[in-house]
C-alpha cells in the first residue's frame, strides 16, 4: 500500500467526490515545497497510488492540494473555494498516513484516517 492516501467525500451530494485532481508536495531542506506525486480520486473518492513505485517516504512536511474548483465545474456546481490545502508532518517514514477531506461547495474539513 502507498504510504500516504487520501479519500474525497462530497458531503453535500452524499457521495464519494470522483474526479478531483490531488497533487503531494514535500518540503525540501531549504523549505520548497517540491512535486512528489499526483492523480486523481477514482469512483470512490479515493486515491490508493499517489507516491511513485520508487519514492522513499522520509520524515517530513507535506502538502495535498485537491482541486476543488474542476470538481465542482465537472459537477456543475458553484463552489466557493478553488483549492484546498493540507500540510502535514511525517514522523513515522514507516508509518501509513490516510488523508481524507470532506467537501461541500461552502466548507471542507479533514482529519487523520486509517
């Protein structure tokens, strides 16, 4: 299993949020937040293979961005918000971090997962 996932819900629709193009960034030692992985969440809102094969997951600071504004387009939807962040620390580089984001087109909020 990819050490760091993450699964969309649309909350206001009751379904899983397909469609969203997600981007991970990880910050360098000079603190630039570099491109480590991208995709988009599959019909369950879920997105298992955001790292590649061959990266090694290190302790660290890192960053979701999930592009709200072609989700909600897609959708046909207004939504206020056009993308959302969410920066995190690895501690454990052996650990699994899930990283799930519930969406409305007026408000999100996430947490630590399993």
């Amino acid at each position: 299993m990819n050490a760091i996932t993450t699964h969309v819900l649309d909350t206001a629709a009751g379904r899983p949020a397909a469609g969203v193009p997600v981007t991970l960034e990880a910050r360098d030692d000079a603190g630039v937040w570099r491109e480590v992985g991208r995709g988009t969440t599959d019909e369950d809102g879920r997105l298992r293979e955001l790292l590649p094969p061959a990266f090694a997951l290190r302790g660290g600071a890192y960053r979701l961005t999930f592009d709200v504004a072609a989700y909600f387009s897609a959708q046909g939807t207004e939504g206020f918000y056009t993308e959302v962040f969410i920066s995190f620390v690895v501690r454990d580089a052996g650990a699994h971090y899930h990283v799930p984001l519930l969406l409305s087109p007026y408000g999100y909020s996430t947490y630590r997962g399993s």
